[in-house]
C-alpha cells in the first residue's frame, strides 16, 4: 500500500472513530471536557474593535475587519479578517466564550480567516462546545471547502492528540433572505438586513441585548434606508470613507479607475455616515473600517470633523482594541 493509499484508508477510519463516537453521545472527548475553561464571569456587554482598517492590505497600524461583541460572558465574532485570531488574544478575549460567528459578506477582508479562527480555537484546546456561524449564500460551501483542504492535518491531529472532529462542532447557516431574524441565544437576538456593497450585497446585523442594542453594518453604499433598519439603536458601527484620501489609495495600490470608482461607489463618504446616523437616531457612532486606513496625515480629528457636519451625537473614531461599553 502507498502512502497516499496509507493515508485515505487512515482517515477513514478516523472518521468512522469520529461518527461513532458522535452516535454515542460523546461528541465531546472527556479528557477534553474536564479541562475545558469556564466561561468568562461578569455582566455587561461591550463591541471590542479587533480590527479596523478596511481591505485587505496588511501592514500599517490598524489591522484587517473584524469584532467581537460581548454579552454576558458571551463572545460573538462579526467578521474575520486576516489576523483576528491574534487580536482576540490581544484584546484578552477567552476563544472558549466565542458562541457565534457573523460574516457581513464575501470578500477577503472580511471572511479571510473564518476557517482559520474556529480551527485555532480546536488548536488551542479550547472549541467544547458547538459554535454557529452566520453569513451571505456560499459560507456553508466555503466551511465545507476549508475542512478539505485541511483535512490531512486535521485527521492527523484527531489521532495524534486525540482530538474531536472540528468539523463536527461548527454549524455553518446560508443567510438567504432579505431581511430578517438570524439567531437568539442567552438573551442576545440578531437581525440581519441586505444592503448594497457593489458589485456584491452585505449584511448588516443589528444585536438587541439586555444592555442594549448595536447595529454593525459591514461594508456598504450610501443607503438611507439602512437608517430604518438601525432605528434609535444605542451603539451605531459604520464603516467611512474619506474621499480626499481615494485618490492616493488608488496610486499607492497601482489601482485604476474602475478601482476608484468601487471605493466610491461601494462605500459611504464620512459625511453620509453622518446623515445615516442621524436618520437613524443612534445614541452613539463608532466609525470603523476606515478607507483609507493606513495613511498618517488622515487624523481622528478629520474622520470627527467630515461625519459631524451632519451628525450631532457622540462620535468614536475606532482604533484597533478599543472597547465600547454598550449601555441601553
């Protein structure tokens, strides 16, 4: 028998071992199971920023999209881009409290490291529990994907350090419609409303909490009716654009026109954050995803200035690890 040979009979049995064991109600190993952590203690909610820059451009001082939300304990992850793993151990998050994971749409930036995140937390010891994960038509294929191109490590792993499938413990969900409920669990409901983001479409996701409620809005056009869908929300989470900066991100990228004109036709201007956040009546603004949002001379003071024209509430100008108490 070949090695190849060797290797596929070896994963079969690996996973008829893993099916077996999930028939017998031990989905869970016990070894693992008697050293799992406990949740964190404490009650609250606070929007962690693990990664604000938007693109997928490494390097810089902010890192690539993501956030995490914290109810109760709770961690709930909204989007994944390269190197949210690292900054959830920065930012002191507990893997084992992630209950969820929400992608707002596919592109890189955003779902990069999704496979990788629920795979690190395995890595780690700490995945003892389901986690769901939540996104646009094509995250259940792309999980599906990710087991295969890791499956010789996986099964390896499985054997080697007596491991449960991985696979076994992350329940992936199509979004397919519109708009809608997504999820309720230990007090925290998701909604999920399709906004432009061309040439594609995002989801917003809008969490109500017992400490309040936050709208995070992934990446999108200018679209005044994603005010409705954010009505009198506590926290608003907004991506911006700075126009005065497009036209260096294009040259630094060795970009086109065709690329200047999807940053300014996908995205929001920091004057539309404006109106959408008074539209929406949001008690606060948190600015994320910053396009550009790598550049020096584009301070905290210009994003304030250009979103306050038409926006009277208090305005946080994001920065990687921040932490925003949510209070209702």
């Amino acid at each position: 028998m070949n090695n190849h040979a060797r290797f596929r009979a070896f994963d079969r049995r690996t996973l008829l071992k893993g099916t077996a064991a999930a028939a017998a109600g031990m989905l869970i190993d016990p070894a693992f199971a008697a050293t799992a952590p406990q949740a964190s203690p404490g009650k609250g909610a606070k929007l962690v920023l693990l990664g604000t820059k938007g693109g997928p451009r490494v390097g810089g001082k902010r890192a690539n999209p993501a956030n995490a939300l914290v109810v109760d304990g709770n961690a709930y992850i909204i989007d994944a881009g390269l190197g949210v793993t690292a900054q959830c151990v920065k930012a002191g998050l507990n893997l084992a409290d992630i209950r969820a994971i929400f992608i707002s749409h596919m592109h890189s930036d955003h779902e990069l490291e999704f496979g990788n995140l629920v795979y690190n937390i395995w890595a780690a010891g700490a995945l003892h529990r389901p986690i769901d994960a939540y996104g646009p038509a094509g995250l259940e294929a792309m999980a599906a994907d990710f087991w295969r191109l890791n499956h010789m490590d996986i099964a390896t792993r499985m054997v080697d350090e007596g491991r449960v499938d991985p696979a076994s413990l992350l329940r992936t969900h199509d979004f397919i419609a519109r708009q809608g409920h997504v999820m309720t669990q230990d007090g925290v409901s998701v909604t999920a409303f399709t906004t432009p983001h061309p040439p594609i479409e995002d989801l917003a996701y809008r969490f109500e909490t017992p400490h309040g409620s936050i709208v995070i809005t992934g990446d999108t056009a200018y679209n005044p009716a994603l005010a409705d869908f954010a009505r009198d929300v506590d926290v608003l989470v907004h991506e911006v654009l700075y126009v005065p900066g497009v036209d260096e991100l294009v040259k630094r990228a060795h970009g086109t026109s065709t690329f200047r004109n999807h940053l300014i036709n996908s995205h929001t201007t920091a004057e539309q954050v404006g109106m959408i956040a008074t539209r929406a009546r949001a008690k606060k603004l948190v600015l994320t995803h910053f396009v550009p949002g790598d550049m020096d001379w584009i301070t905290d003071d210009m994003w304030r200035q250009a979103v306050a024209r038409h926006y009277k509430g208090e305005i946080v100008v994001g920065r990687d690890l921040m932490e925003v108490p949510l209070r209702g």
